[in-house]
C-alpha cells in the first residue's frame, strides 16, 4: 500500500475483527517523527512509547521531535539522520521506537495476532526495526522485494537478545569484494538477563514458487504470500526478456504464472495475492490450495487506511465510474522493480508535476550501496539530482523516470514535506489494478466504506 497507508489504526480493526492485521514497517521511524512534530493528536505515539522497555531512550525520542500542538502547517518538518553501514545511535534509537508502537497499537485493546511488512531491499535499518517490533511482541513477519534468506536466523538471534548482522547487497561486487555487514547488538542498547522474546511467524512475499523453494533452504519458512504482478506497490519484473506493451507497461508471460504443482510440494500453507479482492476470488484462491488471500487496495481506499482524505474520495469516485487507471511504472521506482501508480490529478503521475519538481533526496530510504573508487561503501539514488549520482559513478541512463517515492508515499498521508521556495511534496499514489469491488462497497460515487464493511463482502 505504500508507507504507513497500513498503520496501526488500520490493522488493529483488521485484526479485532478476527483477520490479520498488518502493519508498514516501511519508513516507520519517519511517519511517527511527522506525527510528533504534528502534535500526536490523540496521545496514541506517547501512550505507545509510555511502554518502551526503556524510558530514557523513549523520552529522548520525544524530546527530541514531539512539538506540543504542532509545528504551523506550512513549517518544514526536522528530518532524521540517514541510515549507512554503521548508523548513529539517535536513528538506531528511534527506528526501534517506532516500529515498537505501531505494533504496540495495532495490538492494543485485543489479543489477535498482527503483523509488520518490510522490503527487504531496504536493508540498512532491517535489525534495528525487525527488534524494536520483537520488543512489541509482533506475531508475524511479511517481506518480500528481495531475497529474505537471512531473515530466519536473524529472528533467532534478536529473539535471544544476540547479535545479529545482516549481508548487505552491494551491485557489481565481484568474488574478490570483501563482504559488508550490518550489525546490531542489543545489549549495545538495553541490559543483559532480559526473558526471550516470541519468535514471530515469517511469511515471505514472492511471485514464484522457485523463490519459494529456495527460501525453505534457510531456515523456518512458516508460509508465503504468492504476489501475482496486479498487485499495488512494487512488482516483481517479467521472468526472461524483458518486453513492454504499447502503453509502455512491463509484459507478463506464461513464464510469470504460478507453478501450484512445486508450490503445493513445499508443505507450507500459503496465500494469493494480486486481483482477489472479491468473495470469488476468495473462493478461488482456496480451491488452488491456498489458506486464504493477502488484499490491499481494498483497504488503503477504506476509511481507516492513512492516505489522506481528498486523494481517497477522489480515487473512490473515479473508480465507481470505472474511470480510475493504474499504470505499472518501468522506470518509476528507484530500486528497478516496476511500481504500480494511479493515475490521478495533481500528483506525480502526471507527466508535469514530475518534470516540474526539483530533485532532491534527502530521505534516501531506497538508496541503493555502490563502491567507491577507494573500495569503501558509498550511497546513492537514482532520483536523487542526475549530477550527483553521477558524480558518485551512476549511469546518467539509471535516473531517467525515476521518482521520489519515499516523499512522495509520505505525502499521501498528508506528511508531505514543505520545501523552501514555500512548495510542499506531492503525492503518487499506488494501487493493485483492480478495483472492482468500489462498486460492491459503494452506493455511489460520493460514498464511502469501513474496514468491516470490506471484510464483510470479501467473506459474504
């Protein structure tokens, strides 16, 4: 759904109602200091942090982003100090902070099970989050954009309060390259002799059952979540040589279809994603063998989900009509992986509020490791300004398209950032290409819908 739209407020429904609840762990740590600097209407960060193992860290957290009442809407929100291979305490401090209350919350008040969702490509802050929404006492564990085949013994160690250190993906590191690890060890951070934690369930996200039954090589796969390319967010790319349609969208083939026959040879339970957001996609899933089904568009567009009001409405209405388009990215998404973004007025999707908008990357949450020329670790982006990633060595070619969509997704939850010429950051946001169910949920295109109502149609 992109980052934050599945927060605590959203999950924590989802998971009262007897489903599973799942929390963004994407950009977590941002969210909740733009909450702060909002004022934490509510008290809900506070409360949450009020249960921190550590207060001291806690209220360092506070005291450092909550603004009583909020900054002025037009204020530039502080930024936090960017994550790299050894990352500073504060970020370390506050990235365990954040992803312990969104769980905490999401919890609150029912004893149902709820999970966070990561991407793996977004490796540098993965222990330091991973721990803090152990600490919270998160049940399950969904990644996918990547290859999670370190999660498993990752989540052992942190369950045992040990030091766990995570391989980083450097491109075009030849045999020779020495490795590079990040390492976390908590007792770096909180005292020894604390009880083991519950070592969650861990669902990887794939589009295959190759990667699936690669994955069961390292160590206790619980289940997976077979995402299909119609899916919202990032997509996995086509399988072989890549091909793009008239419209300029990637081409899945035959190649890119489920394998249910080695799928089912795993023995792990498993659900579809991707165009089954309806009672008969339900029904179909379960009748290929699965447990159920993953959905998210249906519910980044209810009431409870965090993208902003007008950009819900607007999209709802569009999509009652059957006049909503989602267009899947080749170029948009600075990691490589095709993005899905619906089309829609006054956000990047539109062709000139892109080439209008000054580039600037100052959240780097999708930055990607290069070597530099003295064989240290370097960090860049492709949407970041073309002369810098070119001046750390990138292929001019790598930046063309390419969007900002750590500000951006942040913008659809009304977080934009407000930049010094008084301009504020734009949204873009993304959907699965389905959108049917709008007109099972909606009396017409001014209505609206809550998260039991979209679990009670998907289950009537």
């Amino acid at each position: 759904m992109g980052i934050g739209v599945s927060g605590w407020q959203l999950a924590g429904v989802v998971a009262r109602l007897g489903q599973l609840g799942v929390v963004s762990g994407a950009g977590a740590h941002i969210v909740m200091s733009r909450v702060l600097q909002h004022g934490d209407e509510g008290s809900h960060y506070r409360r949450a942090l009020a249960q921190f193992p550590d207060q001291g860290m806690a209220e360092r957290v506070l005291a450092s982003y909550f603004v009583a009442g909020g900054i002025d809407p037009a204020t530039p929100f502080r930024g936090i100090r960017q994550f790299s291979v050894e990352s500073c305490r504060e970020v370390i401090e506050f990235t365990m902070c954040a992803n312990f209350a969104q769980v905490w919350l999401a919890k609150e008040g029912h004893g149902n099970g709820i999970g966070v969702n990561f991407l793996e490509k977004v490796q540098l802050p993965f222990l330091f989050a991973l721990y803090g929404a152990l600490l919270a006492g998160v049940d399950y564990i969904l990644i996918g954009a990547g290859v999670p085949n370190q999660v498993p013994a990752a989540l052992q160690k942190l369950a045992r309060h040990e030091s766990a250190s995570y391989l980083l993906h450097i491109p075009g590191d030849g045999a020779n390259a020495g490795k590079v690890f990040v390492t976390f060890d908590p007792a770096d951070f909180f005292p020894p002799g604390r009880p083991q934690l519950k070592v969650p369930k861990f669902f990887p996200i794939v589009a295959s059952a190759s990667l699936a039954q690669a994955l069961m090589k390292s160590g206790d796969i619980d289940g997976f979540v077979i995402e299909g390319p119609t899916a919202g967010g990032h997509n996995a790319p086509p399988r072989g040589h890549s091909q793009l349609s008239s419209d300029g969208e990637p081409v899945y083939g035959p190649r890119d279809e489920v394998d249910f026959e080695r799928l089912y040879k795993l023995e792990r339970p498993f659900w579809l994603a991707g165009g089954y957001a309806s009672p008969a996609g339900l029904q179909k899933a379960i009748s290929l063998g699965a447990q159920g089904i993953q959905v998210g568009s249906i519910f980044a567009l209810c009431e409870e989900s965090r993208i902003s009001k007008d950009l819900k409405q607007a999209i709802r209405r569009a999509g009652f009509r059957g006049e909503q388009r989602v267009f899947t990215d080749p170029r948009g998404s600075p990691t490589g992986f095709p993005f899905k973004v619906a089309t829609l007025p006054g956000t990047l999707s539109e062709p000139d509020f892109y080439a209008a908008r000054e580039r600037v990357c100052d959240l780097r949450g999708l930055q990607e490791l290069y070597r530099t020329a003295d064989g240290s670790v370097g960090y860049r982006c492709p949407a970041e300004p073309v002369e810098q990633f070119v001046a750390k060595g990138g292929n001019p070619e790598a930046t063309v398209g390419r969007k900002c969509l750590c500000n951006a997704l942040l913008a659809n939850l009304g977080l934009g950032q407000w930049r010094a010429d008084g301009g504020v950051e734009l949204p873009l946001v993304t959907l699965g290409d389905d959108l049917s169910f709008l007109r099972n949920l909606m009396t017409d295109e001014s209505s609206a819908y809550t998260a039991e109502q979209a679990l009670a149609y998907l289950l009537s």
